[in-house]
C-alpha cells in the first residue's frame, strides 16, 4: 500500500499545527459518554418501540434513533438521513403510528422491533477485527438468529460501529465519502470494492490511516483523521463534499416505494407544467413544493399511501397534502404567485405606486416592493427554506387555447 509522500507531508502539516486537537476521542466526550450510559451495547438486543423510535420527541425525546442521527453529530460526525425509513422502524409524527420497511410486512409492531433490536445488537456487538461479514444482509440475518433478512445500508453499519468503537475505523460515515478519500490517497479505481460493501472500504481506510499515522509520527484520533477531509479542503487541495450529504443505499426500501434519497435531492427547482384546464397543474405544483419544502414528510405521505393501498382514498391522500400545503403556506414556507400578461416590472421587483389620501384627497407616491423582491428579503430573514411557485397562465397567440 502506497501513498504520494506529498499528500503524507500536507497532512502532516495540518496536524502538527494542533497535535492536541487532533488527537482527542471525539469532537465531544461528555455527549458521547451520555449516549454510551443511555445505551450500552448489551441494551440494545431489549430496545423496545418507544426507546429505539424516532418520532415522538415530546414523549420519548432521548431515544435511540435520535441519538443516532442527531445528538452523536457533535461527537463523531453528520449521519445524512434522507427519510426515517432508514431507521427501519419508526413512528409517523402525525399520530404516532409504526411505520415499518417491506422486509417487515405481515409482523405486529413488536415482533418487528424485536427483528431490528436483534439485528442492531448483532452489528453493535461485532468484533471489530472480523467485520468483512456486515457486507452481507443475507448473512447478518442468519447468525442473528433472525429468519428473514432485513435492508440496512451500508451508511448505518457504519454509524452503529463508529458509535461503538470510536477507536477502530476513521469516523467518515458514508461509503461514498470513503472511496473519494481512498483514491485521493492513491487507491486505484479498478481495486475499490463497490460502494455497497462499505465495511470493506473502511477497512481500507483503516490501513492506510496508520500507514499515515506512522509515516507523520504524530497522535491523529481516528475520529479526527476522518475529519481532516473535511476542514481542510484547501490545505490538501481535496473536496470531499456533495452538494447534499446523503448515501444512496442508505435504504433500499425507499427506492422502492418510488421515492429514492439521491432523487428527492435532485429535484429540479424550475419546472413546467403545461396543459388546458383541469389537468391537474395547480395540484402538481402544490405537491412539488411540499416535497422540496419538507420532504420527510412528504415522504412519509407517500409510504401511507403504499403502506395502505385499497384502504386509503385518492380524495382522503388529496385531502392530507392540501392541509400539508396549507400549513406551510401559514408558516411562510411557500408562496404561490399567479403571473398575468399584464404583469410587468413594477409588480415583480418594485415600483411607484400612488396612494390617495382620504381625508384631503391628494395624491402621493411611494416606492414599493414587488413579489419576487418581498420574498427574497423574506428568505434572507429566516433560516429555514422558501419554496415560491411562480403560476404563469398564458395563451397562445391568436388561438384563445392553452399551449
């Protein structure tokens, strides 16, 4: 295994800039201490709904999957989540009720969560040495003891024995992000295992974290060596970052219930929806902008409609999106403008509109915002994200017909 002595030597100066720094455990111990009391390896096999769902953070705030995702972040790392069916089990925000993946169809809600605290409990309590086995589903499924084998991408292996052996890996949590530092260390492309086999790949990382280790002769935590790519891509002339920091197999089962996580990231922010009245153009426009504006919702929306099938109304599924799209609508998260042909400049940036005084019945002029200047200043003001959908109603020339 070789590496470019020059890349060695820019790491090397990274860290000798603050050996303390790069030689702690975790970005913070006392977290990562809490969550180890709160949940020691050999609690895991006995989680029950309430403590290992997320879903429910007024009633069960410190549970196991919002630890996971969330509360460890500041400790070892983001864990990209694009739905809560990578968690496998949890429950809906709405009314709390259990949704599960399609590998757990036909079990009752404790029967399920007994398979997947099993399931976690066997990865959790792997020996780290001889983990190559994790690669496989089929195989986890039978030395757990489970009868049927259960999707879990390769990104929450990862996250389940980096939060347990904080020591071992380096602390990069998605195998994406893996084999982009594998081959900037020098790895060839044609040797990289697929992204699927994601212990593989840490594994890999493994080595060559030591090898730099020993050649920099200087103490970098695993946890920190990790890191490093991150917060230093000018130093090492290296991005590591996508444009949204989520694994694609994080879970099989949203791709097939038609909504993959590389997708719902990918949705184009301009679209055109073209046709004569009645064809649903409003409708698809509102559906869009709840799917960009709170998309694990939307996608939650989506797995009740298949989880439900014959039982659920398309008018009932109507009815839920609409007072989704309401409710963002209140909370300033969407606007909807319709465009008219006499619209013009005035109405979209801004313009001098004349107001007339009651009382002496004079005229006066002030200068005043357009929509599209309103809403930019309204998302400069606040951190969450502003879907506006510009509806533009036009007519062909000369016809009287939509195009």
């Amino acid at each position: 295994m070789d590496i470019n002595p020059e890349i060695v030597e820019k790491i090397r100066k990274i860290v000798i800039n603050d050996p303390k720094y790069y030689a702690e455990k975790t970005g913070n111990d006392e977290r990562y201490n809490e969550f180890i009391h709160l949940f020691p390896k050999t609690k895991i096999k006995e989680l029950t709904l309430n403590e290992y769902c997320l879903g429910d953070p007024e009633g069960y705030p410190n549970n196991f999957c919002w630890w996971i995702e969330h509360n460890l972040s500041e400790a070892l790392g983001r864990y990209a989540m694009g739905s809560a069916l990578g968690h496998i089990i949890y429950k809906r925000k709405d009314d709390g009720k259990i949704q599960k993946i399609k590998d757990l169809e036909g079990l009752s809600d404790e029967d399920a969560m007994d398979k997947v605290a099993k399931l976690h409990s066997f990865i959790i309590n792997s020996d780290v040495n001889d983990v190559d086995i994790l690669d496989d589903n089929s195989q986890i499924a039978k030395l757990a003891g489970l009868d049927r084998s259960i999707s879990i991408g390769g990104a929450r292996k990862l996250r389940l024995l980096n939060a347990y052996n904080p020591d071992y890996f380096p602390i990069v949590n998605s195998p994406k992000h893996i084999g982009k530092i594998l081959l900037y260390l020098g790895m060839n492309k044609a040797d990289m295992p697929a992204e699927k086999f994601a212990i593989k790949r840490a594994e890999l990382l493994r080595q060559y974290y030591h090898l730099i280790k020993k050649q920099i002769g200087l103490n970098i935590s695993p946890y920190h060596f990790g890191k490093l790519f991150y917060e230093n891509e000018d130093a090492l002339g290296f991005s590591i970052k996508d444009s949204i920091d989520v694994d694609k197999d994080e879970n099989d089962e949203i791709e097939q219930n038609g909504e993959g996580l590389m997708k719902m990231h990918s949705e184009p922010l301009n679209q055109i929806f073209y046709g004569p009245p009645g064809t649903g153009k409003t409708y698809r426009s509102a559906e869009i902008a709840v799917k960009i504006a709170d998309f694990r919702w939307y996608q939650e929306w989506c797995d009740r409609n298949n989880v439900e099938g014959e039982h659920r109304s398309e008018s009932e599924s109507r009815r839920e999106l609409k007072e989704k799209y309401d409710e963002l609508l209140r909370d300033m998260q969407i606007q909807f403008v319709t465009f008219h042909q006499s619209f013009c400049y005035e109405d979209f940036i801004e313009g001098i509109r004349a107001i007339t005084d009651q009382e002496s019945n004079s005229l006066s002029y002030i200068i005043e915002d357009g929509i599209f200047k309103k809403l930019s200043h309204l998302q400069t003001k606040r951190n969450s994200l502003l879907i506006a959908i510009m509806y533009w109603t036009f007519l062909t020339e000369n016809s009287g017909k939509y195009p």
